[in-house]
C-alpha cells in the first residue's frame, strides 16, 4: 500500500482528529466559566484559556510551563482586540469571512461528533476484551540478555576473545575497549531484547548460546562483536495496565474511522466537477 491510497489518507485524518477531539485530562478546568479577564468589557474565561492553550500547542512548548498560562491570556486579550478591530471595519460580512466561518464550524461539529461517538464504544469493559483477545494468541518469544565488544578488526577480536579466555573480566574490557559508546558504559550490557531487534547476523550468534558462553568473533555490518550471554527468558506478556493507554488510542481511531465509513455509505456525494483519473495499474 503507499501513501496515495484513500485508506492511508483516511488514516492520517483519523490521526489529527484524534488529536483535537481528545483533549488531556490536565486541560481540563474545574470552573470553566470564571472570568479570569476582561477586554473592553468582553470576558475572558478559564474555558477560553483552556482552549488557547490546546490550540497554541506545539508553538509554546519552549516557553516555560508556569509562564504559558499568562502568555494565552495575552493571546487571547490580542484576539479580542483584533477581532472587535475587524468588527469595526465590517470584515465579519465578507462573503470569504463567512465561508472560512461555515468551514470551521462544521469542522469542529465534526471532530466533537467523532469524539462523541469513540467514547460510546470505547469502555473499560469493551478495552479489557480486546486486551484479552488479543493476549490469548500471543506465543511466546524468546529474549536474550547479552553483553558484547564490539571493535573495528578480526585481529582486535580475536586478541580479546584470548584475553576473555586467560580470565580477564568481560564487562571490564567492554568498558576500555568497546567502540559501542551506549554500551560500553554499561560494561557491554545491551539488557534483554528479541531476535528482531538486532542485525542478523548478532541474533544468530546470541541466540544459539546458553547463559554464560562467550563467542568468537561475529562479523556484521558494524564491525566485528564478543558476546557473551547473561539470561534467557520467554518475554513476559504486558499487563493490562502497561497497555492501556495503546489499547485507548488504537480504539479510538478505530471507532472514528468506523464512524467516518459509515457516514460515507449512508450519505451521497455528488462530484459536480471533474474527479481526477485513476491511477494506472
């Protein structure tokens, strides 16, 4: 599939929906009505910040936490003092004001549409179901946990596979000689992982040894690697909890874009203009 499809596009649009119809707990207010300020006699409430601050968004997160709340009321003062400015000059009669106004309106009747209905069905009850669905056919995978050294030659390798074998501490010698900078802090650890989660040739080694075996040299892409096993464990299944949040998001999205479908089927779009051609196959 590439990013030309309609269902990939109807992804994206989920996504961004999702993200205004859902708004964080934190952002919410316990009076929402409160008049915080006034603007030539028009309030500013803390609903308004709420709301300012939502839309601001990623345009403020370098100002500091305890000053955004300030600097929305300023934004808003400005709003209000312009918008009263563009009343004065009858701009809010213009024929494109009240297009771009019917535009928003039915845009933001739409994402609390959308929101509306995902948490109709996203419950605790409907989310503890897909968790359980979804466990039952997981299987269990393998993980290893393995230290390495990793240096640029085979000589290099094969001299400290020799060293290792004389009796010289492992994590030591990661720690002087790896050129893993992660890692080699960690003494070589690279903590507990899947076999997909490393080069190929690095899970072949690593997962073909038992808990305290130490290779010969394994080349890769990156250079040539010691390792040397710690543990191996099936990978425990994440609880509920841990997943919750995922199982949230994905449940939303899902149940807005059932809604979209349907809207879809059940309405009729009439294309008064030329739609583009259909790609060639």
């Amino acid at each position: 599939m590439t990013s030309k499809t309609p269902l990939f596009r109807l992804a994206l649009l989920v996504c961004g929906l999702l993200s205004l119809a859902v708004m964080p707990a934190s952002a919410q207010q316990a009076q929402p009505d409160k008049i915080v300020a006034k603007v030539d006699g028009a309030p500013i409430t803390e609903a308004d910040i709420t709301l300012a601050l939502a839309e601001l968004g990623e345009s403020i997160a370098q100002i500091p936490e305890a000053q955004r709340r300030e600097y929305a009321i300023t934004y808003l003062s400005d709003l209000k003092l312009g918008a009263k400015a563009a009343k004065s000059a009858k701009l809010d009669g213009s024929d494109d004001f009240k297009r771009r106004l019917a535009y928003q309106s039915d845009r933001i009747l739409f994402d609390d549409y959308l929101a509306s209905e995902a948490k109709k069905s996203v419950t605790e009850d409907a989310m503890k179901a897909l968790y359980a669905e979804t466990v039952k056919n997981l299987k269990p995978e393998q993980e290893v946990r393995a230290r390495h050294i990793l240096v640029e030659t085979e000589d290099q390798a094969k001299d400290i596979v020799k060293r290792l074998k004389a009796g010289e501490d492992f994590a030591k010698l990661a720690g002087e000689l790896s050129k893993d900078p992660g890692s080699g802090k960690e003494g070589g650890d690279l903590g507990y992982f899947t076999k997909e989660r490393m080069v190929p040739e690095f899970s072949a080694a690593a997962f073909a040894m038992e808990p305290g075996q130490v290779s010969e040299p394994v080349k890769s892409q990156f250079g040539f690697h010691i390792i040397k096993v710690e543990d191996k464990r099936d990978k425990q299944v994440p609880k509920f909890e841990e997943v919750k949040d995922q199982i949230e998001q994905f449940m939303y999205r899902k149940s807005q874009q059932d809604v979209i479908m349907a809207l879809r089927a059940a309405g009729k779009v009439e294309r008064l203009d030329a739609p583009p051609a259909a790609p060639a196959q």
